[in-house]
C-alpha cells in the first residue's frame, strides 16, 4: 500500500479545501466548467475501468485459493503483489493505447 507523506497530504487537503470552496462560489456552473474537465473525467473513467479489470483478474486467479487453515492467516497474495500487478497493467494498457492511437 502506498504511503503519503505528511507534506503531500497537507497538500492534498489544501486542494481539496480550494477546490470546495470554488464550488461553493459556483465555479461548477460556469461556462465550459464541463469541457475543461474532458480530460480528467476520461482520466477517471479509465481508472475506474482498470480497477474493474483487475477485479476481474484477481477474482479469476483466486478463485481456486482458499484461506490457510488458520482463520486470519491471508491468502496467496499480499496487497503489495496487487498493486505491482495494478502497475504492470496500466503501463501495459497504456502502451497499447499509445499504440493504437499512433496507428490511427
């Protein structure tokens, strides 16, 4: 699991609390509020469909994994094992992306 460090929290928050208050002054009904945010939501869809894969994935692989025999013990694979395969297929599905985009 990632860990973060206390300055990027700070900052994280502090964008957060921006970001709050920008909508709170109806930054989200200005004109082209929407277009501008093309690129992030395409971003999060994309995510949001990597996470799915790999759910999918994960379920796939550790259908046949049972729990050792003592309960609490874990399984077959650490959350660190996830997220390294979480890496490889972004990078992977990115790479394909670039390429179809380069063919096209």
């Amino acid at each position: 699991m990632t860990q973060i460090k206390p300055e990027r929290l700070k900052q994280l928050e502090d964008i957060e609390y921006k970001m709050q208050c920008l909508e709170a002054g109806g930054v989200d009904n200005w004109s082209y509020y929407s277009e501008a945010l093309e690129e992030y939501n395409k971003v999060k869809d994309r995510e949001l469909a990597y996470e799915e894969l790999l759910e999918s994935i994960l379920e796939v692989l550790c259908g046949g994994v049972h729990e050792p025999s003592e309960r609490g013990a874990g399984y077959g694979f650490t959350e660190d094992s996830q997220d390294e395969v979480m890496k490889i297929m972004v990078d992977g599905l990115n790479r394909i992306i670039k390429n179809e985009k380069e063919e096209s």
